[in-house]
C-alpha cells in the first residue's frame, strides 16, 4: 500500500520490537502472527523505514469496527502521493579559506 521496497518495520515504544525486517528471514516467523499477538492496539505507533529509498512512516494503528464487507484495513491521512529515491543533493564547492570570492591568503613578507 506505501510502495516500499525493503521495508523495517518496528512498534515506536522506544524498546525496538521489529516486525518486520529487510533482512531476508530475519523476521520471517512473523508473518504469520496478529498484530495484537505482539501487544498492538488501538493508538499504538509504528515506524517503517525504506532505507533504499530514503523514506520513514509513522502509523497510527486504530480500531474500527465499522469497515466495509471484506475490507482488512483503511489508510487515512497524509500519504505520500509519490515515492521514490530522493534528489541526489547538489555538490557544494570546496572552500579553503572561509570565503567563496576567490581570494587568496596573503603572501607578502614586510
């Protein structure tokens, strides 16, 4: 549903529980618990990090039980509309002596 690629998932309750990791089989016996199985409820927060594509999300797990026929779950909120590496930054010219005029330190000897 996020288009991340190698995802980290982890409960953002400053003990670092991960559900889901990048790491191929590292998290595989996961896969087939509940979330509540790992003590997830109403109000409890996620943090997924894709780290090939610089990207970290926030998610708010809450409980409804109104949702349609056959529908799991619903995301709601701000969503990333396009997801992807970001923008390689541009390179900053090196700077020797504090100032980018080009000018050069003294050498004249009195």
């Amino acid at each position: 549903k996020f288009a991340m690629v190698a995802p980290d998932v982890q409960i953002d309750d400053g003990k670092g529980t991960i559900l889901i990791s990048s790491e191929e089989g590292e998290t595989e016996a996961n896969n087939h618990r509940k979330l509540s199985d790992f003590g997830i409820r109403n109000g409890t927060r996620l943090q997924a990090d894709d780290f090939l594509q610089d990207y970290t999300l926030l998610i708010n797990v809450l409980h409804s039980e109104d949702l349609e026929k056959d529908v799991e779950f619903e995301v709601v909120g701000d969503t990333p509309e396009k997801v992807g590496p970001k923008p390689s930054e541009p390179t900053s010219k090196s700077i020797t002596n504090g100032s980018d005029d080009g000018a050069q330190p003294s050498t004249s000897t009195g």
